[in-house]
C-alpha cells in the first residue's frame, strides 16, 4: 500500500509547519497563556487567511473538501509544535457537525467559521455519565414555541467568545438527537475553568434554554466522536514525534560522569523503546484512518486505545529522562505531557476505547 502523500497534502503539510513555526517557536511555547477566550485573535485570523479554518467542510459550504488523511495531516503538524489554537476543539468537535448536520441552513454560520468570525464547542459529557453517549440526562421537549433543552454539561472545550453549542439531548421518547444552542440563549449558564493543559473549558447548565435541532441520531454521534478521536490521535502523535526528537537532543548534550547520557546503554534501551512505541502509534492511526467503512469504528478504537495511553506514558519518559527540570515551564516536554493527559481522556480514556474495540470485534 502507498503511504505517500499527494501534491496538495505535501503543500498541506508545509503550510501547516511554516504557520506553526511563525506563531508557535517551541522558545516561546513553553510559556505561551492561553487567553480566556480559547484561542489567539491574531493567530485564528491567520489559520483563516491560510484557508486552514476551511479545510475540513464541504466545498457548497464554501470549504476546501478536506478529508481523513488531510485532517491527519493538519492535526499532526500542529500537534509537532504544540499549537495552542484550538483547531480540533473549534472545527472537528464544534463546527463540523453542524456542517454535517445542519447542512444548506447552517451555510452563513459555517461561513463565519471559515472566515474566522464564529466559534462553536461540542457539549456531550456529564458528570455521572462518563462516556456512556448514548444516554443523556439531558433532556429535548418540545413546547408550542420551540425545542426546549434542560440539564448540565461538563467538559465543554469552549472558550468565553463561543457563538454556540452543539448539545447531545434525549427526547420525550428517550431518543438522543443533537441540537444547536445559542450561546446568548435565555436559561443558559456557563461556568468557565481551566483543564491541566491550560486550554479553556466549561460547564453549562440549561433551565428550558431554546434550541434548534440539527438532526442526526446515535450513529451521527459516533461519527463525529470517530473523526474527534482520529483528529486528537494526529494532534498527539505529533506531540510524540516533538517531546522524543527534545528528549534524544538533550541525551546527547547532558552531561554526566564525564559522558553524554545518551552512551549510557539502559538510556539508549529506553530511547529504543520509546521510538518503537511512536512508530506502532503511527502505523495504528494509519489503520484508523484507511479502514474501510465496516471496520472503521473498530480500527478507530484500536488507535485510540493505544496512542492515548502511549503517548501519555512516551512523555511520562521524557519528563523523566529530563530530571527534575522536566516539568518545569520553561521546557517542552512538561507542557506536551499535560496536552496529552487532555488528548487521552477524549471520547474515552485507553481502558473505555479497549473495552470498545473488544465489544466491536464479539
């Protein structure tokens, strides 16, 4: 099988390394703020000059048509250098569904997401639920003056200029459907904090908030969860490559006992391994992502299984082959260890998606 990329995804992935090298040096990262409204003015405005914001959405809704393999490829390269923005939040959980959902009637929203003007966040965890989807408390009645939503969210990836929330809510008749809330909607409250990766989250609490239904069922969410997963499994196999290129550059100038760490054979054992474990990581997302239709939840589940518990355990190592000084702010790998406890814990944790990937292969 060739694993190469075409043309247009080599230009794809150049245009994502020079932006990230412009606006994210690893110099500066470390000690980047995340600001309260989740992401860079200055930054989101240039992903939409880049056309990057337009990727993933069909081209009758002004996108570029970008696929599985693009989205790897974009979410990989930010990943690399640990870009702050949150294009996976913002796009592949947010607005893509009402893209996918919303369709033709949702054009002028998706419009303002691709020009860089709207935001909106994906609101499907509760507290009591972990990540049993298919079952919210939240509840969808239908009134004489519209959909009427009530219940909490919690985990919502969601920054404080968010335009709107697509929320996981159960009829009447216990039927999980997808709905679009305004986030100026009456009864809504959001609650903000911060996750260990400094990125900006909420949780929101609906009292009869009005709300538009998009459509789409149980299988509409397993497919978006399936591309999240996909998505954050890119972001963290990028974080990999970088926090393991930082680790094997500073074995090789650390000093001890006359010798660079790096000559030390149970380092180079442990260097091995961590390689070993990058390269497995990869070729499982590839799996993930090339999997036919009928396979696609189950190879999806494997990659996530695999690369969250992995990748978190490949920085666990840099941060202990750096010493003490390897959580610290002023390095990367501490910064790239906390992104990852974030990444891993998306649509479920390694012991959920295993359990997953056994109940799809019965």
């Amino acid at each position: 099988m060739d694993f190469s990329l075409t043309e247009e995804q080599v230009l794809l992935r150049q245009l994502t390394e020079r932006f990230v090298a412009a606006r994210f040096p690893v110099a500066e990262r470390a000690t980047h703020q995340v600001p309260d409204t989740g992401h860079d003015a200055d930054n989101w405005a240039q992903l939409a000059e880049l056309g990057l914001l337009a990727l993933p959405f069909p081209a009758d809704l002004g996108g570029l048509d970008g696929g599985t393999v693009e989205m790897l490829v974009l979410m990989e390269g930010l990943g690399r250098g640990l870009a702050a923005e949150p294009v996976l939040q913002e796009l592949y959980m947010g607005a893509l569904p009402v893209a996918r959902l919303g369709g033709d009637r949702m054009a002028d929203r998706i419009a303002a997401v691709i020009e860089g003007k709207a935001h909106f966040a994906l609101a499907w965890a509760e507290a009591d639920r972990r990540y049993n989807v298919d079952r919210p408390a939240t509840t969808a009645v239908e009134q004489e003056d519209g959909i009427r939503l009530t219940g909490t969210k919690t985990f919502v990836l969601a920054g404080s200029d968010t335009n709107g929330f697509v929320v996981t809510a159960a009829s009447a008749d216990g039927v999980l459907g997808l709905y679009l809330v305004d986030a100026d909607a009456p009864g809504l409250s959001r609650t903000a904090y911060r996750l260990v990766d400094d990125s900006c989250a909420e949780e929101l609490r609906f009292d009869a908030v009005p709300a538009i239904a998009l459509g789409g069922g149980i299988e509409a969410l397993e497919s978006i969860a399936d591309t999240v997963r996909l998505a954050a499994s890119a972001e963290a196999l990028g974080i990999m490559e970088t926090l393991f290129a930082t680790t094997l550059d500073y074995v090789r100038t650390r000093h001890q006992f006359g010798t660079p760490i790096g000559r030390f054979q149970v380092v180079q054992h442990r260097m091995a391994d961590l390689y070993a474990t990058m390269e497995l990581a990869r070729s499982l997302l590839y799996r993930g992502a090339l999997a036919e239709a009928d396979m696609r939840s189950t190879a999806v589940a494997a990659a996530k299984c695999y690369i969250g518990a992995n990748a978190v355990r490949l920085a666990e190592e840099c941060v202990q082959l750096h010493g003490g000084m390897g959580v610290s702010d002023e390095l990367i790998v501490g910064h790239g260890l906390k992104r990852l406890l974030v990444l891993s814990a998306l649509f479920g944790d390694p012991d959920q998606e295993l359990a997953r990937y056994v109940a799809l292969t019965r």
